[in-house]
C-alpha cells in the first residue's frame, strides 16, 4: 500500500445516530453525529504534530551532533516548557501579563498600576524574573487580579 492510499489512524463510520471511533482500526468508542468530525479532526491534526515534533528534535539532535536516542527526552522538554504553567512564579507571571493585555496598558502603566495596588515596581521585576514570591504580595497580587 502506497504512504498516499494509508488511513489515517482514526477514523470513524459515519450515517449512525451514535459513530463508531476507530483507532488504527480498532474500536475505541461512539460520539454523537455532531461532534465525532470534529474530535476526529483534532486527533489527527494532534498525531500530525506529534510527529513533526518528533522529526523536529530528531534533526535538532543530529545538527547538534547529539545523540538521537534522546529524542524522546527532548520531547517531553519542550512540551513542558510549552504547558500553561499551573502554579509558582511563572504562572503568577503569566497571569499578570493577562491582566495587562486585559487593561490595554503599556509596560509603564501597568507598573504604575501594580504599585498603586502595593506591587512595587521591583517586586514587580523580580516575579518577571522568576523569583520566589513572597507571601505578603498574595494580597496585592489578588486585587492586580
């Protein structure tokens, strides 16, 4: 079979109130009319990515003159470094670059508008920055909010 006539991996059967989903073949579930296109869709765009992800590392490694058997640790590195963080200093970061963007305020504004909330310029700099946040900003920082 040519790489052109391959099926994708998941597929489904349509004209059902309730579609199979099939995952290279095997049967993983049934969805609604309605919504298995569009989970099927997201599926195999998510395995196309995957896939340049990992073509993507293992030519980084190769450049690099690295060993290819790390392609897998490579991976996981910059799907970690891509995630929302969800907690610690660098979601706190995040979450006040939101709320600047929400405010439509420039990088002098908004620092001017986290002092007036007892978020001193500096402080302000050390949470862009990565350091620890101190617990007595938990107040300031949740009225920034």
């Amino acid at each position: 079979m040519s790489l052109r006539n391959k099926p994708l991996s998941w597929q489904l059967e349509p004209n059902a109130p309730y579609i199979p989903i099939y995952h290279k073949g095997n049967l993983v579930g049934f969805f609604k009319q309605e919504y298995a296109s569009e989970i099927i869709k997201f599926l195999n765009e998510d395995e196309v990515l995957k896939k340049a992800l990992k073509k993507a590392c293992t030519d980084l490694l190769q450049k690099t003159g690295s060993d290819t058997k790390h392609v897998n640790f490579l991976i996981q590195k910059y799907i970690k470094i891509s995630e929302r963080p969800k907690y610690g200093t660098r979601a706190i970061a995040l979450l006040l670059n939101e709320r600047q963007k929400e405010l439509e305020l420039s990088n002098q504004e908004f620092t001017k508008f986290c002092d007036t909330f007892k978020l001193s310029p500096t402080e302000l700099n050390h949470i862009y920055t990565g350091e620890a946040v101190d617990d007595s900003l938990l107040m300031p920082l949740s009225r920034i909010f």
